[in-house]
C-alpha cells in the first residue's frame, strides 16, 4: 500500500543528497509538494497518483540544486574579489604610510615623491598595490549583484575613493591635494597675490576649481543614472584632458615644481570617471540573471517525461 | 520553471522576473500561489517547472528586490511569504517600459505589414 509520508521522506533524502540546503529552502519545497499533493487530491486523483504528478511539475533535485548553486557560486566569487580589494587597500595603505613616515619623520631622501630613488625604492610597491586595488573594486562592486551595483557605478565609486585620497596625499611641491585647491579657489578669487594675475592663467587655474566641481556633479550622476549620457561623457573627458594638461604644462614652465603621487591618484580618479562615463549603463540585465537557468532546466525535464 | 510548451524556453525565462514582480506588486504572496497565478493567467500556457521559482526567488530576495517573512498556512505548514521592496517596485516599473516598448514595436510593424 502507497506510503504518502514515506514517498514525501523519500523526496526529502534525494533533495538532501542533490544538495539542497534545510531547513531553508528544502522546507520551502517540501510545503509546495504538500500543497501540489493537497489539490491533485482534491480534484480527485489517488494519493499515489498525486504525489508522481506533483513530484513531476516540482523538478528534479538535481536541477533545482543547480540553480540554487549559481546563486552561491555568484556570492562566493563577489566575496573573493571583495577580500581581494580590502588586500589591496590595505597594502595600498600600509605603502602610503610608510612613504609618508620616511619622508616626513624619517626625513628620508628616498621618499621624497618622485624623486630619483623614490622610483626604485617605492614606485614598484605603489604600483603592485594600487593595481590590486583598482582591479578588485572594479570586479568586486560590478559583481555585486546583491546591490545592482553595474560596473560604470563600480568604476564611479573607484574614481570617487581616488579622488578623496589625491587630497590627502602630496600633490605639488610636497603640498597637499588640498592646498593645491585652496590655492586654486585663490586664484578664482584673484585673493592676495593673484589679484595681478593674468586672464589666461587665472582661467586655466580656476578650470581646476571647476573640475572638482564637475567631478562630484559628474560622480553623483553615474549613481543616481541620470540622462545626457553623451554629454556627460564629453564632459568628463574635457576635465581629464584639463586636469592632465597640467602635468604637461609644469614640465615646460618656468617654475617646474615637483609632481607629488596625489596628483597622480587625482588623474587616476578623472581616468576612472571618463571610463564610468565611457561604459554603457546596462540597466536590468535579463541574460545575467536568467538565461543560463534557462538553458539548463527544459530539455532533461522534458526528455524525462516524453 | 522554464518548460514552455507554447511559448519558447527562453522568452518564459526573460519574463520571469516582471512576472513575478508584477505578481507581488498586488500583494505579499508566497511560491505555490505565484504558480497558480501564472497557470491561471497564461490560461496553461506559460509552464514553469514549480521547483524552479524558488532560486529565482532567493535571487531577488538576495539583490533586495523582495523581502519574505515566514508564516503558517491554514493548515499549520511553515510557508514563505515574498513582499516587494522598493527597489523592486522600480526594477518593476522599469521591465514595463521596456515590455511595453517591445510590444508597441512589434505591434506597428504587424499593423504595417496589413496596411
């Protein structure tokens, strides 16, 4: 005679061995299995005849463990590129503060920014760690499915933590990124010494005011999705043009001052932000979320039954 | 979840999550009632394999679309219940548009192969 409480413990150990996690969501199934069983049995059919119909439409455990492992495969790769970007930041922040210690308590020649040694000494480790850095958070945050974080946002909020840093970091003549925009806005307000300033100077030197303006305009855009995509590309590459310029004109002036790694970081973050403009905003993507899950269920469940 | 036996595999996946977004902007509901829901509208012609909605489910949930709280059927049963969440009600609003636009876009190129 049919067992219905023991097909339903059967159920239960095929689902378990597939690798169907309880209590959720093996509890979650096993109640719509009931619920199938109760209405077939309301209509009329045998409590054997229920169970097979229902055990049929409710799938294989197989493959309803697969799809439950895309969801986990999905987690434990954002949580590897995550660890990934704290390493990074860490070994990137570990470098900086070293650097920093040397130059401004150690009072070491070689960590002077840019200069002969510092490329020997402390460019490589600069270099190894802030690659770290920008590879995991442009994978980790456009991997983040759980936020919908896309990778141009991904690439946003790189830009935007780069840019912070560049203020605190030296950026010319062993001043801050911060003074060096204190010293713009001057420039703006022809305060003080800029009062006799030329016009073409004193615009060239306000257009840094205006990219930093512009780059938080530009950065809350990306995350907020706002329309004007190519306007806002164009934008955001006129201002890395305007920021870059600067390398480019300190080398042929007059008064060449030494270029700190905060200016550097200050490019970096325009970079970022004209590749966060540059990117397609993929808006809701069916082909990530479904597709695969798609191509895997039909043809064995229906060569099963035909 | 994905047998179509009338509609195609692929375009039953694409139209899983608007559905059931769409299903769970009328109310909290939990995964038995969404397929019948389904069953009963696409009059049998929409087949999802049951056990399928559940990582689907579990996926929206994951990405903050749907939040769920657990409840007890009349029967006693421990059931799920799916809620949307805000973002959801956007991610929503976003799959008409599109929905939408394909359709009218289908529609007027049907309407100009008759003219």
């Amino acid at each position: 005679m049919f067992d219905i409480e023991k097909s339903f413990a059967e159920w239960r150990t095929q689902m378990l061995a597939a690798g169907i996690k309880t209590p959720v969501p093996l509890v979650e199934l096993e109640n719509h299995l009931r619920d199938d069983v109760e209405k077939e049995m309301l209509s009329g059919s045998a409590a054997e005849e229920a169970f097979e119909k229902a055990t049929r439409r409710i799938g294989l455990a197989w493959e309803i463990s697969n799809e439950f492992d895309k969801t986990s495969k999905g987690q434990r790769s954002a949580k590897f590129w995550w660890i990934w970007l704290w390493i990074g930041s860490c070994g990137l922040a570990v470098t900086v503060s070293m650097n920093l210690v040397g130059r401004f308590v150690l009072h070491r020649g070689s960590s002077l920014f840019l200069s002969h040694q510092w490329w020997a000494d402390w460019f490589p480790s600069y270099a190894v760690w802030i690659s770290f850095t920008i590879i995991g958070s442009v994978i980790a945050i456009g991997r983040w499915r759980h936020t919908g974080i896309k990778v141009n946002q991904g690439l946003a909020v790189a830009a935007g933590a780069s840019f912070i840093l560049s203020y605190l970091l030296p950026a010319a003549d062993d001043e801050s990124g911060t003074s060096c925009f204190i010293e713009c806005w001057r420039v703006l307000a022809r305060s003080g010494r800029y009062q006799i300033f030329p016009f073409g100077w004193w615009s060239y030197y306000s257009g840094f005011v205006a990219c930093n303006l512009f780059f938080v305009l530009l950065f809350v855009a990306i995350l907020v999705r706002t329309p004007l995509v190519r306007a806002r590309r164009w934008l955001s590459l006129a201002l890395f043009l305007q920021v870059s310029s600067w390398a480019i004109v300190n080398h042929f002036s007059v008064w060449t001052m030494p270029l700190g790694i905060g200016y550097f970081i200050w490019l970096l973050s325009f970079v970022l932000l004209f590749g966060a403009h540059l990117v397609p905003d993929g808006a809701v993507s069916y082909s990530n979320f479904l597709a695969p899950a798609g191509n895997a269920s039909p043809t064995r469940q229906e060569s099963r039954h035909s | 979840m994905y047998r179509a036996s009338m509609i195609r595999k692929e375009l039953v996946a694409a139209s899983a999550e608007p559905l059931i977004l769409s299903l769970l902007a009328k109310g909290e509901s939990y995964g038995y009632a969404i397929i019948q829901e389904i069953k009963t509208r696409s009059e049998g012609k929409l087949h999802w394999t049951d056990g399928m909605l559940y990582p689907v489910l579990h996926r929206l949930e994951d990405r903050k679309l749907v939040k769920s709280r657990w409840g007890e059927s009349e029967t006693g049963r421990k059931r799920k219940y799916y809620s949307l969440r805000e973002p959801g009600k956007i991610a929503m609003s976003r799959h008409h548009e599109e929905w939408t636009l394909v359709h009218s876009v289908l529609a007027n190129l049907k309407k100009e192969q008759y003219v």
